[in-house]
C-alpha cells in the first residue's frame, strides 16, 4: 500500500481479539506513521496516540447493581436503561511526536491522562 493509497487515520475496534494485541496493533501502526485511535486506554499505554471512551470500570460497578436487583427478584425488562456518563481521553505524546504531530494545548488540557 503506498502512502497515496491510505487513509490519513485509523480506528482500532473494540474486539475481543484485538484488545490482546494492542501492543502489536500500536507498533504497526508506528512503523506505518499511521495515526490511530483506540477504543480503550490500554492501546495508548501499549503506544497507540489516543482513547477517548467510556470508563469502563464505572460501567461494571453499574452492572453488578443490576445483578443484585435481579438476583433479589427484579425483573431484568424492570430495570431502566443506563447511558454512559463517564468518558476519559488519553493521549501518548510519546508517539504523537513519532509520527510528527503537535497535539493543540486545547486537546491537552481536556485530556483526562497525558502519557509522556
């Protein structure tokens, strides 16, 4: 693929065979200039350039409230729909500046966790 033929950017899915190889994902995509983002903080520790996604840690302390009202007899269609409100941005500027990109202070502060 020449760099004529490709995409300015990528997204990396959310895929439970993916998410065991963000580290490699993040090293081809390095290796290609590639900027991606990544559908949870662990692609940018591993060296994606950036998340910006629910936090997922508060999602399941919302979840295991619901098993415990349908374990104590709560119907699940009972239940109100829950809707994210939590949502966290990392940045790696490690590997923005690998690909040669300037992350604008604006976006920088709104980050949640800026990786050095």
């Amino acid at each position: 693929m020449t760099r004529r033929d490709r995409p300015d950017a990528a997204m990396v899915l959310a895929d439970p065979f993916l998410a065991g190889h963000q580290a490699r994902i993040a090293a081809f995509m390095a290796e290609i200039s590639l900027p991606a983002m990544y559908p949870y903080r662990h692609g940018v520790e591993a060296g994606g350039l950036i998340s910006y996604t629910t936090n997922y840690h508060v999602g399941f302390r919302g979840a295991a409230g619901y098993i415990d009202r349908i374990l104590k007899g709560t119907p699940p269609g009972d239940l109100p729909i829950q809707l994210p409100t939590t949502f966290e941005m990392v940045i790696n500027l490690k590997t923005a500046r690998g690909l040669g990109l300037t992350v604008p202070p604006t976006i920088l502060a709104r980050a949640d966790e800026v990786i050095e």
